[in-house]
C-alpha cells in the first residue's frame, strides 16, 4: 500500500491525514493551537505554533507506518490571511486571520480609488477587511518598519511549505483569495498595486495548486517524520480543496457544506462573476477552471448556540453525530416551518447573499404554542433559506439539478430533508463527509505527482452514500417560508444598524 499525506491548517488546528492512493482514510491525527482575539475584532496567530502542530500531528501519525510508502505530501489551509516573512522566511509578526476586522479603514481607502466593478472583475471580490490587501495595506499604514522588512506575504500552507522545501510561494487559489491577483491573467494586478500604493513584489510567486513546490529537505525530515525527498505539492486553500474533496471538478458541479459557516460552490469553466458582487470567485485547484463560493457565516455555528441555549447540549466539533441522534427526534416531530417560527441565522453578520455587517440573529413568530423542537428546527430551516438564497443566484445563469452535500451538518438526517426540500433538488451524499477538504487537498498531491494521470481518474473516490429527494408536500410549505425568510430579512435590513449599534452600552 502506497500513501498521500495530506495536511488541513484550519483555524483551530492543523489535522494531518493519510490515505491510500486508492482513496482510502487509513488515519487521522489532529495538533490544536490557539488564536488571539483581542481589540474586539483583531485575531492573530503564531506562525510557529503552525509548524508545532504539524510536526506533532506527522509524528503521531506516521508512528508504526512504512513513511517511506509516502508519495506526496499536500496542502489545504485557511485562507485571505497575512503573515509577513523577510528574506530569510523568518516571520517579522504574528498572523493577520482571514477573521480580522482591523482593516476598515483601508477597506474604504479601495472602494474609493478603484470602481467595485472593476475590482470585482479583476480579483473576484468585493472589497472587504477579510481579505489580505487590506490586511497588507493596514501593516503598512500602521507597521511601517514591518513593512519596509517584509519580503513575501504568506498564507498558513505556504509558510508551512517553505518550512519543510525552503521554496517561498503560493498557488493560484490562495493568491486569488489576497484581493490582489488578477483572477483572469493569473498574475498579480498593477492596476491595483498602483492604485493603492502597494508593493506588488511583496507577494509570491503563483503556480497551479497541482504544481510540485519542491522536496522535503533533510532537516525537516528530522523533525517532522516525513521522508527527505519526498515531493510536496502547493494544495489549495481550504474552501476550493473542499470543492475538490466534494467533487465538484467540472463545470456546473455545484455542492454545499455545512460546517461551521457554510457554503455553495460551484465549478466554471470561466469566472462567474454576479453583477451584485454577491459570490466570490476563486481560480480553482483543477487547473484551467474556476470555484464560485457563496459563504455564510454562521450555519453549525447557529445551530451550535441553539443547541447549547435552548437543547442544553454541548456542541464540540467531532460530537455532531452524537449530538444529532440526540435531538433529531425531537426536530423531526416539529412541522416542516416550525409553526410559524422563523430564525435568521445571522449571528456574526452576514457575507453572502447580503454582505451585512450590522445583520443579527433573530427569533420571530414565537407564541405560547411554540415547542423546543421548533426552536431547533427554525435553526436548521433558517441556514437552509440562506443557502437557498445564495444557490438561486447560480440557478439565474447555470443549470443546477442536483448539489452534493458534506461538512458535520450531513449527519442530520432532518437537515438533509430540510435542505432537499428547501431547495427543492435531490442532495448527494459522500462517504468521508468530514474530510472532504482534506481528500481534496490528497487528490490534487496525487494528481501533481502523477499519482493519478488526471482528476478525472479519482471519480470513484466520491461514491454517493444517500440520495435525498425532496418531498412535494413540503416543498410547498418550503416554498411559502422561503419568501417570508426574504422579506423578513429585507424588512429588517433597515434596523439592524441601530441593533448592532453598541453606544447603548454606554448608559450602563
């Protein structure tokens, strides 16, 4: 048996996972390390914390393996982050997080030198404190030594790569999640380097996710286990290494993974850009073709505080089948539309299809008659309707007739049924739903490796488990609370500014 390790830096931890080169989940090992939250929206990271895990999570791993059966190492990591490294690659401070609000500022500095369609066109993004240009550009406002002395700007699976090649760069998808690469030429953007005052030469050279980045050195061998020699190919970011983990390949694939957030991808041939700036677009890890991504914030996440508040449950990652087991009955005896509960699950504003900062949480419909299970239940209709939202802006231009699902909200069987019919389309299910980004991150090292001949030959790798079918009944229950859901949201789009306006907390 011949293996591909691949490795997923995530927010929390780095997981690190070995698979044969048949598609097969031989184990897994997970390393955690901490994120700094402070000044109310700043969220750091110590790059050296990364390369901890890493080692820590390989080693253990590895433990009684035949390392040597290894044939390529791959990467899926966070992404839109900022860690500026100097000519060394020695890290000069912490890691800006994609979650980083700090960078108002510049944020309102791009929208007014360069016109948001342009800039949309051109990076596939609306302008945002998320992304890395902004991040960049606050270092640079506000660091100016630190600046000055950067020599690259990295995401989390670049600098780990350096870390075990020496070879400092990024691949297409990564660079198109900064905000600074031209999406459509593959290179980085003067237009926008110029217009902003940016140092275009501080970011890394991009290749193809399934390019090789180079050779796992003597030196890190020794510390982290892994063969010297062994090839090491730059991955993806993580939400395009899900697309490819999810199977969404080729074009007019279309798949949603409910996780923490959640998301709708979809595969292009050419970028799909929304005339509302609504989707992201990403260069995809299958080269020529691209990852459309609408995201929300807040989908497991909602349902983790519903099942905490009002289940009295914890909700910790890795416990979602358990969990669900647990509470599925009682969602199942609600009605589909929880008896006129409704929920909008907007509990850290929202991005896609709103891009609402001020959006909040809400609970409406409430009477006497209402029950637990419809509480819970609103949760789950809620994320459905939002993603809803967010698949209607494809079904405008694509045809969509199926979606394949993953992430640890697929464990629910009801949240299957409720997206099905919400959507009003059958829902494919995979095995190893939870590790589709990893799987991706494996597939595009054996591919780049020439483990596969293309990404074609790992279909069987996404063999369906469940069909979901909608159910005509409630899909005309669906249907009804769908508008009510959009309507909702506009009425109160209005508010929420004077809700999320925290200067009443001064009168305390």
């Amino acid at each position: 048996m011949e293996y591909i390790l691949a490795h997923d830096l995530g927010t929390s931890g780095n997981k690190a996972v070995l698979y044969s080169t048949d598609g097969q989940l031989v184990k897994s090992c997970t390393a955690p390390y901490r994120t700094s939250y402070f000044n109310g929206t700043w969220a750091e990271q110590n790059p050296e914390d990364w390369w901890r895990a890493v080692c820590e999570s390989t080693q253990k791993l590895l433990k009684g393996t035949l390392s040597e059966r290894i044939r390529a190492v791959s990467f899926s990591g966070q992404m839109m982050g900022c860690l500026c490294v100097d000519r060394s690659g020695r890290p000069l401070r912490p890691h800006i997080l994609y979650c980083d609000a700090r960078a108002e500022r510049q944020t309102e500095e791009v929208m007014e030198r360069i016109d948001l369609w342009t800039f949309y066109t051109i990076t596939g993004h609306r302008a945002s404190p998320s992304y890395t240009l902004e991040k960049l550009m606050w270092v640079r406002d506000n660091e100016p030594q630190i600046y000055r002395d950067t020599h690259k700007v990295l995401n989390a699976k670049d600098y780990i790569i350096y870390r075990l090649t020496g070879q400092l760069g990024t691949d297409y998808s990564d660079a198109g999640g900064t905000a600074a690469f031209n999406i459509v030429d593959k290179e980085w953007s003067e237009l926008i380097a110029d217009r902003l005052e940016i140092d275009l030469a501080k970011f890394p050279e991009a290749y193809e996710s399934t390019a090789v980045a180079g050779e796992v050195s003597s030196q890190a061998a020794a510390e982290t286990g892994i063969p010297a020699g062994t090839p090491v190919c730059w991955g993806a970011g993580d939400g395009c290494a899900a697309g490819v983990g999810a199977g969404s390949i080729a074009p007019g694939e279309t798949y949603t993974c409910i996780g923490s957030s959640a998301w709708v991808g979809v595969t292009t041939q050419e970028p799909f850009f929304d005339r509302k700036r609504r989707t992201p677009v990403f260069p995809h890890a299958v080269p020529g073709l691209y990852h459309s991504c609408g995201a929300m914030q807040t989908a497991g996440a909602s349902f983790a505080w519903a099942a905490k508040e009002v289940f009295g449950t914890a909700y910790e990652q890795g416990e979602q089948g358990h969990v669900f087991s647990r509470m599925d009955p009682e969602i199942e005896a609600a009605q589909p539309g929880s008896h006129g509960v409704l929920f909008l699950p907007y509990l850290m504003g929202e991005r896609s299809p709103w891009w609402d900062n001020d959006a909040r949480g809400c609970y409406l419909g409430i009477t006497q008659e209402t029950r637990r299970g419809d509480l819970l239940r609103s949760v789950q209709e809620g994320v459905a309707y939002n993603l809803r939202a967010i698949l209607d802006i494809y079904r405008e231009h694509l045809p969509i007739s199926e979606m394949t699902l993953v992430g640890g909200g697929a464990r629910s069987h009801i949240w299957r049924a409720i997206l099905a019919d919400v959507c009003g389309m059958p829902l494919l299910q995979p095995r190893n739903i939870d590790e589709c980004t990893s799987m991706g991150a494996a597939i595009i090292g054996g591919v780049g490796t020439g483990v596969y001949k293309d990404f074609g030959q790992v279909r069987p790798f996404f063999r369906v488990m469940t069909r979901q079918e909608p159910v005509s009944s409630s899909r005309r229950i669906y249907e009804e609370r769908y508008r009510v859901f959009v309507r909702t949201y506009e009425a109160l789009r209005r508010v929420f500014p004077q809700i999320a306006d925290t200067s009443w907390e001064e009168l305390r």
